[in-house]
C-alpha cells in the first residue's frame, strides 16, 4: 500500500467555506424578504373575487385596506390586535392608476429598454 497521507475531501478550509457561503445564502433571502415586506414589493394578490385594491398607513403598525369582493369594496382595518370590518361602501371608489409610483415590472421594462441598461 501507498506511503503518502490521504488528504480528506472536506477539509477544514473547504468546510468552512461551505458554512460561510450557506450563512451568506440564507442571510441574503432574509434581507430580500425584509425589503420585500418593508416597500411592500408584492404581487397583487386576489385574481378572482376577493382583491385588496388599495391600503393606507395610519400607524407604524396600523392600515386601512380598501378591498373588493365581487362587486362590492369593504374598508377593513388592520393593525396588531387584528383585522376589523370598518364599513362596507355603498359606492365602489374608482382608484386612478398612480403616475408617482410605476409597477415595479414597469420600471424595470422601461431601464431595460434603455440604450447600455440592459445586456
């Protein structure tokens, strides 16, 4: 048999590299997920019925939503006690489509189109 030592496959330098790269990993998903709830950067969610149309801070932790069901718009008050029906409207509101706040898939189409924005 051979003389020379085996030298493992995992050595220390290797896993250590290993754990700083999976800490780097999930610390990465935490900081997108943060940002992602902190400007609220979210799909709509609702494509059928129920849908929330618009939503105003009134607190550090305190929201009115504006939501659709069906037809109808209820306001709903969220906060850290939980939600509370605030009152149905007799009207539907019309929201106009924000100029100062463009989607995000918007933004990104428009700085893609651009002459040296994209690849």
């Amino acid at each position: 048999m051979g003389t020379g030592s085996s030298v493992s496959p995992l050595s220390a330098g290797s896993l250590a590299q290993l754990t700083l790269s999976l800490l780097l990993i999930v610390g990465l998903i935490f900081a997108i997920s943060w940002v992602l709830k902190r400007f609220r950067i979210a799909v709509p969610s609702g494509r059928g019925d129920l849908a929330v149309v618009d939503e105003v801070a009134v607190g550090p932790r305190e929201r009115i939503v504006l939501i659709r069901v069906g037809d109808a718009q209820v306001l709903v008050g969220v906060g850290a006690g939980g939600m509370v029906a605030l009152t149905p409207l007799a009207t539907p509101i019309a929201l106009k489509p924000s100029a100062a706040a463009p989607v995000f898939a918007d933004r990104l189409r428009e700085l893609m189109r651009r002459p040296g924005g994209g690849t």
